[in-house]
C-alpha cells in the first residue's frame, strides 16, 4: 500500500476516535457539574481542570474563559485548538477526502455528513445553551462511520490501517483517563470514601461508556481499584486498554509483514506480556502511575514507528 493511503486512512481514523473521545467526556462533565454542585459546593473550577488535565488541554485565559461555556467552546468549535472537536472532524474528513478512491462512497457520505451536520449553524447555536444533542450527534456520527467500515469496507490492509488508529488512539485515552484520576486520588487520599470521589469515578466508567458493563460485573459501590482493574485489564470490553492493545497487535501483525513495523509489533507485545501477567495488587502498591506510564510511552512509541515508516512528511 502507498505510504501516502497508509497515513491517511491512519489519521481519518484516530481523528475521529479521538473526536468520539473528547464528546463523550465533555459529555459526561456537562452533566455531572449540576450534581456536584449538589454535593460539594465550590467543586466547579476543579471539575473543569481535571477534565482539562484529562485531555492534556491549556484551558483558554481571559475574562470569562473559566465557565463552563467558555470551556465548551473551545473543546467543541474552535478551530485555533487543535484537539477541538471540530478540529478532529475537519482533519479526518480532510484526510479522507485526499484519499476518495480508496474508501468507497459510503464511509465518504457518513464523514462527509457528520461534517456538515456540526457545521450547521443551528445545531451550533443550540449546543451554547444545551450541548448535549450535539454531542449525541458526534457520538452517533462516529458510530455510524465505525459501522459502514465494518459492513462494506474489505478487510484488507486499508482496513487494518483504520483499526490501527482506532485502536491504538483509544488505548492512548483509556490511559491517561486512568493516570489523570489515579493522580487526583492520591492528591486527595482523605476523600477516597467520600461522596465526590465515587461520583468521580462512575464518572470515569461514564466517559468510557463502561458504567452498565462494570455493574454488571461488579453489582454495587463503584470501587477505585475495580475501576483500574476493569479499564486496565477486561478482555472483552472494547474500551479497555488490554482489548484495545489486542486488537492493535492483530492490526499491526496484517500490516506488519515486510514493511518494517518489527519495532512496533515488539513494543505491543511485550505491553500485552505485561498487563496478561500483571499482579495489580502489587502494582497497586508499587505504584500504579509509574507503570501507566510506562505503557503510556510504548504506545506513543508505537504511533511514532508507525508515522516514521508511512507518514509521507517523516
């Protein structure tokens, strides 16, 4: 395959992974700032931040920029940030667009409709005073793009290029929500058993739209470390990082071959070795951050092999 196509279909799909991402927390925040007002007063601006944190975003200055509005729009429309849902879109359509006679006409038609379904400016002036049916619209739109890969795309090597970024985009994620949330509960050990705290983190499961998968495991309180262990370590829940992981050393391996990706499929390997054969107990008491860390950076490693090998501009 042309490193040209490679990178592109790459990118259309982490952009919008990564798009997907941002809505649903944004998502999730939005909704859970009306009940922590209700239980602990004051907790605004800290919310906001840790969301910040979450998505390693600079929150815009300026008189105003710290309510919630002002946050919103950044995330969702402003073009000048790069991470903006917005921003994501227009790069994966615009990758998509560079390569139309790879993709066929229905994957083309879904992007392409998303686009301009977030660029109409009633559904805009909409989400300032109530987001969330915008959001539902990214969320679903990337559903609907997912599917049509899926159901008419050939599972060839363009298609594992689609998984790749899918895949390793939303291991990215899972992790550094971890590590985030980890860190702000080790800053504050003295309200681990307080109301804000399971708030939080069913929060947490919320944004990775695990909430109902991890009660039906876990019926009752939502625990830290089950938290941990269920985003960290499920083997079948397409959100956590060991089936995220999984699926991107089966997508790796398709496209590996001769092509030189050895280092990356290494890389993968070996984090798989680690979380199958993780005592997290011990991790736990070791230092749960440093080994996310870890992970975190082998997978960034493995983005960076593969935009060496195939990006058309390395």
């Amino acid at each position: 395959m042309l490193s040209r196509v490679a990178d592109a279909l790459f990118w259309t799909s982490r952009y919008l992974e990564r798009a997907e991402h941002v809505t649903r927390l944004l998502d999730v925040w939005f909704h859970l700032e009306l009940d922590l007002t209700k239980v602990v007063p004051g907790a605004r601006e800290r919310h906001w931040q840790s969301l910040a944190a979450i998505l390693q975003q600079q929150l815009p200055g300026g008189e105003g920029a710290s309510a919630p509005g002002a946050i919103i729009r950044w995330l969702t429309f402003d073009l000048e940030n790069p991470s903006s849902i917005m921003s994501c879109v227009s790069r994966a359509r615009s990758n998509a667009r560079g390569i139309r006679g790879t993709i066929n006409s229905e994957m083309w038609r879904e992007l392409n409709k998303l686009y301009w379904h977030l660029c109409d400016p009633g559904l805009r002036s909409q989400a300032l005073e109530s987001p969330h049916e915008f959001f539902q619209a990214v969320e679903s739109g990337s559903y609907l793009v997912q599917g049509v890969c899926d159901a008419t795309l050939d599972h060839d090597e363009g298609w594992q290029f689609i998984q790749l970024g899918k895949f390793l985009e939303r291991a990215d994620k899972t992790l550094r929500i971890l590590d985030r949330q980890y860190r702000l509960l080790q800053e504050h050990a003295e309200r681990s058993d307080s109301p804000l705290a399971n708030v939080e983190w069913a929060a947490i499961l919320r944004g990775c739209r695990a909430y109902e998968a991890y009660q039906r495991l876990y019926v009752g309180r939502v625990e830290p470390d089950r938290v941990v262990e269920f985003l960290l370590l499920h083997p079948s829940f397409p959100r956590s990082v060991y089936f995220s992981l999984e699926s991107t050393a089966r997508a790796l391996a398709a496209v590996g071959g001769a092509t030189g990706l050895g280092r990356a499929e290494r890389l993968i390997g070996r984090v798989l070795a680690d979380l199958k054969f993780i005592e997290l107990e011990q991790v736990l008491r070791d230092g749960l951050r440093s080994f996310l860390g870890r992970i975190l950076e082998d997978c960034v490693e493995v983005g960076r092999a593969v935009q060496e090998h195939y990006s058309p501009h390395a």
